[in-house]
C-alpha cells in the first residue's frame, strides 16, 4: 500500500462521489455521512457538497400549522 501524498482525495471520498444517488440519501449518509476529508480540492468539496444535500433531504419538514403538539380533538358529549 503506498503512502498517501498531502492534497491526494481519499479514495473513501472518491467512492462516496461515485456513489451518490439523490433517490436514496439516507442510504448513502449512513455509508458516507460520516468521512473526515480535510483537503479542498475538487472531490472534497464536491462530497461535502453532497453531504450537505443529503442532509437537506433527509430533513423532516414541520408546517408551521402542525405546532409543536399533538391535533387538537372536540369531543361532543351528549347529555
């Protein structure tokens, strides 16, 4: 194996870039999600770039009209 060169992509970081598939973000944040590349050519910045938009995806979106609470419920009761 030889020795990796200072500014050489990691070949995990290479493969994540290869790998990507906007249909399937989760799958690939769990398998890529969590590399540490600290170079900033164009395959590292291209990966974080994906991260980024994986994570966008994956997002739970809240409408502001659902609250921070379980539905409201009338009970009509009946004398």
């Amino acid at each position: 194996m030889r020795k990796k060169l200072k500014g050489e992509p990691d070949e995990q970081v290479i493969e994540a870039v290869l790998y990507w598939n906007p249909s399937k973000p989760r799958r690939w944040l769990a398998k890529y999600g969590g590399l540490v590349c600290m170079s900033n050519d164009d395959v590292a910045q291209r990966y974080r770039s994906l991260r980024n938009e994986a994570r966008a995806r994956t997002e739970r979106k809240w409408l502001s009209e659902m609250g921070d609470c379980l539905p409201e419920t009338t009970f009509r009761v009946v004398w």
